[in-house]
C-alpha cells in the first residue's frame, strides 16, 4: 500500500453512476495534508455498487474492480506507471543488495550461518 507521503490518488467512490476520484492537496511549504480534490469522473450506463483494490491476475499489480448494477469492470493501471513503479522497487532491491554485500566485507558471518561448537 501507499503511505500517506507517497499516496497519488484515491477513488472516494460513488455518486448515482458516477465514480468520483480524488488527489490529495498538499501543503508547498509544509507538505501536510490540506484536503482533496476531485480530479475525475467517470460516469457509468447503471449505478454503481462497490469499488474494490485486489490483483485479480497474481502479476504483483493492483487492478480496480467496479461493479455496476448490470456490469463488471476492471481497470489496470498504465504500462508505463507499472514500468515506473517495479524500476524503483528493482533499484532499492539493488541498493540493499549492495549495503549487504558492503556489510559482509566488514562482519563476514552476519549472513552465512556458522556450524556451532
């Protein structure tokens, strides 16, 4: 999930047959949290019932599913927002892979297991 600092957008649901979406305002000077704006509509044929997060194709990315009352509804995130986001994960995973490595330089046993005496 996205803590409150990185959070982009939130899908604050529903009004009749529209689902409404919402950023986060943020303070230039502090960075603390002003309010919300609506950023985007969409309106739907049928009224919507619920909105739910969940990686409906076990590929590591959240999909918004919205279920209307005669429809069904998955929304995937742009390739290039996914690209952008498993690029940063891969960078900090090196970054950790690096400080270990460095670290075992200095405490050679702090990853390997020792035989006990």
């Amino acid at each position: 999930g996205l803590g409150p600092s990185r959070l982009s957008l939130i899908f604050a649901g529903t009004w009749d047959n529209h689902m409404l979406t919402y950023t986060p305002v943020l303070s230039a000077e502090t960075g603390a949290l002003e309010g919300f704006q609506l950023t985007h509509c969409v309106e739907y044929e049928h009224p919507i019932y619920g909105i739910q997060q969940c990686d409906l194709n076990s590929d590591g990315v959240d999909e918004l599913v919205v279920c209307a009352q005669f429809e069904l509804f998955v929304l995937q995130p742009k390739p290039s927002e996914v690209r952008r986001r498993l690029g940063s994960v891969l960078g900090t995973l090196e970054r950790i892979l690096h400080l270990e490595h460095d670290l075992a330089r200095f405490q050679p046993n702090l990853f390997t297991s020792s035989p006990r005496s």
